[in-house]
RNA sequence: UGCCGGGUCGUCUAAUGGUAGGACUACGCCCUUUGGAGGCGUCUGUAGAGGUUCGAAUCCUCUCCCGGCAGCCA
C-alpha cells in the first residue's frame, strides 16, 4: 500500500517536471513497441534568417524538454540552405538565444550546409531510380502547369528525359553550366495529387549566391522538404517536431526517405504559439525593426527572445512559460498576462525589492530636525528572508509617489490626502498637513509630521493606518531614467486585422521617465540585474544604454494593482 | 467547389466509453507594515442534429464553423 501511494506521488511530480502532452504519448508508444529501439532524438531546426522569438522559445523547450525527458539527445541544426536570405549575425543570435534560455546540444551543432555534399549524392541516385528530373521550364510555366488546390497540374514536358541526360544536366547545374531560372531538379511524383507538395516539387534550384559556410562552393541548393527529411535521417532523429503548417509537406518528407531507402525518422507536427497583442512572422519583426517602430530586433517591446531578455524576463520564467501553454494541434491565441504571469511568478520569489520613486513630489518632514538623517533596516525579500536585509536613509526630505497623494481622495483611496495618515515603508508614520502649490496651482511639495514613536519594528503605539507608501530620501537618493512598456499593438490579433499591421502599432507602448528617484543601494546595480520597485513592478537594468552614472531602468512587468481596478470601475 | 488538420469555460489545456478537472483571466472574501505575495471561494465550457450504448467530450453518420496548402521560401 505504501509503495502504492508513493508511486503515485512519484507520478505526480514527474508529471511536474514534465507536463504530457500527444507527443510523449506517441514516444510512449513507439517506445512500447521499440520502433526506434526506444532511443529518442530531437533537434531543433532554425533558419538563420531573423532572431528568435518566443514562439521558437514553445519549440525549443519542446525539442529539448522531450529529449531531456526520455533520456535522448536534441541537436541544433540550421536550416540554412537558402543563402541569399541568411546570415551569420542570425546564426550568432540564435546560438547565444538557446544557450540563454538553458539547454545544451554539447558538440552536435550542426547545419544543413555540412550535408551538401550527401544530399547532392542522394539527388542523384533519385535521378537514377527514375525518381526524378532536371526539368527546364521557366518559374512562370512551372507555376502555371502545377494547377490549383481543386484543378489537377499537367506534366512537364521534360518529365520523360533519359537517366542519362538528367544526370548530364544535374552535373551542368551543379558544375554552374546553368544559369538560374533555367532550370530545376524536381520529384517525379504525381502532378494530379491532391496535396499540391507531391505536383513534382523542385528538390534544388541554381543559385549562384555566396553561402555564408560554403561560400562560393555550391551555386545549386536544396529545397526545404529535400534537405530537412535527409537532414533528420542523417542525424538520426527519431521524432521531427515541427509546426502544423508541415503537415501537408509529411508525405513528401516520408517519399523521398522511402526512394532514398534511408533511417526514416517520424514527424509530428503541433500549433504554433501565437500571443496577443503582438506579431510572430519573422516578415512582420523584420519590419518593425528596419521602419523604426522599435529599437531593433531586441528592443524590449518584441517578442523575440532577445527583446524578452533585455525587457527582463528570465529564462526560468520562458521555460515555465512553455510549459503552461501546453502542446496540441489547435490553433490559438495564449493570453500575455499568462506570460506575465510566469515572469512574476519567477520573480517574487527571486527579485531583491528596492523602492523607487518614478514621479517624485517633494514631502518635507517638518518635525524632523534639518541636519538629521538615520538609517533604516529594510529586507531585501519578505518572500526569502536568506537574501537578508539592507540600510535606507531616511531624512527631512522625501520623494514620494504623485500618485500616493490626492488632495480630493476618491472613494476607498487608502493613500495621502491633507488630515490622513499613512506609512512610509520601513520608516514612520506620517500625516499630511499641508499642500503647497506654484502660483499656477501645481501642487509642489506637501508638509507632513511623522510620529517618532511609529517607526517600523518598534511601534508600540498600537496606530493603524490604512496604506504603506514608498519614498526615498530626498539628499540620498539618486536620478535614473525607468522606461515603461505597454504591449506594442493595440489590438489583439493585429494578424487577423484587415489593416496593415503597421497602421495597429500602439503608439505609447513606451513611456520614459527621466527624473527618477531611486534609493542609493541601486548605484551597484549591474547591466541585467532585475529588482522588485516596492508596489510598482520588476524592472531590469538594461543592457545596453544603462551606465553607471546614468542608471537605465525596463519595466518587465508591472505588479497586480488592486486600486487600478477600483479605480477603473469607477470611473465607468 | 479539392486535399489535409482542427473545434471542451473569456484564453490555454486535461479527461483516451464511467463524477467535465487544472492553469491564466475576471469577480468576491480572508490575510497583509508592498492595494504586492499568500489563502479561500464564485462565475463561465464539450459547435449542432441524429445514432450506438446501462452510460458518449470520447465511437458512428450528417451538418456547421475555423486553420493550412497553388515559392526556384522555410
């Protein structure tokens, strides 16, 4: 009975660590029935032709989370067979994006490129089984006798060339006899199929590009389905997990293995991550990167991993992320807050808090006496009382938040207004007393008298207030710029819009706030490092325009606030 | 009008012929020296119609809806 009840505990948690999905029920079986003598071999297969997102963050957690899980292996492979549209600096990015997010394909880093040489021999030995041709129709005439997705295409008419002069013409094309467009090495397959990809598919075509491995060694390329099923067999993939767009392309991926009668791996195909209020396709990012709507492909307002990075997210969070999302075969739309949720889920428990003021109003103190100033014991994590505590300042001037002050309070407003008391965090409780204003009628500065006998952790006068505020020290605290982000469009599914997604850009997904006020333990802040700003949110310091005498703060998220809501509803 | 794949709370995802459950969101309450965190609770769901069955989200039939496919892109 016991060991009833612990296996099942066991279960449990291994179900935890790795949530289930129709995948592992798949590798269960073929593991049950010893299809790939029970070993399991993923890879993940990026073209290097833009930066990565968190889209490819779902299938890389995928690829290499199975592997972990059944014991395999999970290689990265670029897919990089189309020269004129990749590039190195894509290459470097996505290498250092999944190593970012934690995984590890030890020495199997590999590209379709290291193949061309093989995947050249296999086309070969296609033409030799009469399995395919060098056809010489132009791209035109190709489209057009390839038919639509109801009406059959018609044969080429170089279909029927011998062996022997498709194998001439192949070596011509490779030889760089050719010139582009002129002609292709097809599939002879079945131009009346249903699934368009089996109308003859080009396996390559002449390019007479510069490749960023092979140079100037190749000018003929393999296609996608060619290259990526004989890539897979070659590394022995056992499951090749790919997006359901693919799904029409499995049984090309399935011929030209069963033609070339090599180690044919299984794939399986699942439904891309989609996010709201924001854009995927690597078209649509390139965009907004190369017309300045953002910064560049790791401005923190994109979706790539890179901008996810700088904004403050951290890898735990993306991993927890994928893992909350689930894998299936529907189409959807995931929700951001569950993205923020996973980032805030991660951070409370980790964040060192620190307060902040992001719109400062002056508050003297005036029963506090001018040239004093004492330090105050704050803890670094209420969530984790290891991460210990730190020293403030406190002195007669503060900065609060203008928001923490109304002189008309709304209905359930806990904060300041002239008469109420509230507490200042790790400090005393303070009364507001007086509003002084410009000429105009700005309020700048508010008088207030704190209760010596108040302060945090000694206050035995029993008082209760209704809200804690946070503030810093006026003389002590020092000036930083915080960046604010809201979501980049302003709808939805800006995809599924009939408007140019460009015209759907939220034009205040950033706010900068230059004059900051920020407690002085944050002078050691480094590039990276993520706080808790006590009742504001977790912001980072970025990475690239933070300097140590101009301190650079991202908001990544903001914390649940209750009274926005309060406040929203009634204001409706 | 072809082929392929999908339709379960607002959003994701489980239940694999036997109590429709979880997470996020929303709402409410408790707690709180962060209106944070935490705790508790509530709302809302099997696309439709038939059929098989003691019993159907699950199997069968038909209908409806959604997505993908006509690059020498991946």
């Amino acid at each position: 009975m016991d060991n009833l009840i612990n296996n099942e505990e066991s279960n449990k948690n291994s179900t935890n660590i790795y949530p289930t999905n129709f995948i592992h029920e798949i590798i269960d079986e073929d593991n049950k029935t010893g299809k790939f003598n029970n070993r399991v071999q993923t890879r993940f297969p990026p073209e290097p032709n833009g930066y990565l997102h968190i889209g490819h963050a779902k299938s890389i957690c995928l690829n290499f989370g199975t592997a972990q899980k059944y014991g395999g292996k999970c290689n990265l492979r670029f897919d990089d067979t189309n020269p004129t549209k990749e590039d190195v600096e894509y290459v470097d990015s996505i290498i250092e994006d999944v190593k970012w997010l934690g995984f590890d394909w030890e020495e199997r880093l590999f590209y379709a490129s290291d193949y061309f040489k093989q995947l050249y021999e296999y086309a070969v030995q296609l033409i030799q089984s009469g399995n395919a041709y060098v056809c010489s129709l132009s791209p035109e005439e190709i489209r057009e006798t390839r038919g639509t997705p109801t009406k059959s295409g018609t044969e080429s008419p170089y279909r029927t060339r011998s062996i022997e002069e498709n194998v001439d013409l192949f070596e011509k094309m490779k030889n760089g006899k050719l010139e582009e467009g002129q002609c292709v090495l097809r599939a002879k397959i079945d131009m009346t199929s249903p699934n368009m990809n089996m109308r003859d598919p080009v396996i390559y075509r002449i390019k007479k590009a510069s490749h960023h491995r092979t140079g100037d060694k190749w000018c003929i390329y393999p296609m996608y389905d060619y290259a990526h099923c004989v890539s897979d067999s070659i590394e022995r993939i056992t499951h090749s997990i790919c997006t359901l767009e693919f799904e029409n392309h499995r049984p090309l991926y399935d011929w030209f293995l069963e033609k070339l009668k090599i180690f044919h791996p299984q794939q399986i195909e699942f439904a891309r991550l989609n996010l709201s209020y924001t854009v995927m396709s690597k078209r649509k990012l390139l965009t907004l990167v190369e017309e300045n709507f953002v910064s560049g492909w790791d401005d923190p307002r994109m979706p790539t991993i890179s901008g996810l990075r700088r904004r403050g997210f951290t890898p735990e969070s993306i991993r927890y992320f994928s893992e909350l999302v689930g894998v299936a075969k529907r189409d959807g739309m995931i929700d951001v807050s569950l993205l923020e949720f996973a980032l805030r889920d991660d951070l409370n428990k980790r964040a060192k808090r620190v307060m902040a003021v992001l719109k400062p109003l002056k508050v003297i103190i005036t029963n506090y006496p001018e040239d004093k100033a004492e330090e105050l014991e704050a803890i670094n994590n209420p969530e984790d009382l290891s991460m210990g505590t730190r020293k403030i300042p406190f002195s007669r001037e503060i900065y609060i938040e203008k928001d923490d002050f109304k002189e008309i309070p709304p209905k359930k407003y806990y904060r300041l207004y002239p008469g109420q008391e509230v507490r200042l965090r790790y400090a005393f409780i303070i009364k507001c007393e007086d509003v002084i204003k410009d000429k105009s009628g700005n309020i700048t500065e508010l008088h207030c008298t704190y209760d010596p006998d108040t302060k945090s952790g000694s206050d035995k006068t029993g008082k209760k207030v209704k809200a804690t505020i946070h503030w810093v020290s006026a003389q002590h605290s020092i000036t930083a710029e915080v960046r604010l982000y809201d979501r980049l469009f302003t709808i939805e599914d800006p995809a599924s819009d009939e408007k140019d997604f460009r015209e759907l850009v939220n034009n205040s997904s950033v706010e900068i706030l230059k004059d900051c006020r920020i407690e002085p333990s944050l002078s050691q802040a480094k590039n990276g490092e993520k706080f808790q700003f006590e009742r504001l949110g977790y912001f980072c310091v970025d990475s690239i325009d933070s300097k140590e005498n101009n301190l650079v703060f991202n908001r990544a998220v903001t914390l649940k606030d209750t009274w926005v809501k309060i406040e929203n509803k009634s204001s409706q």
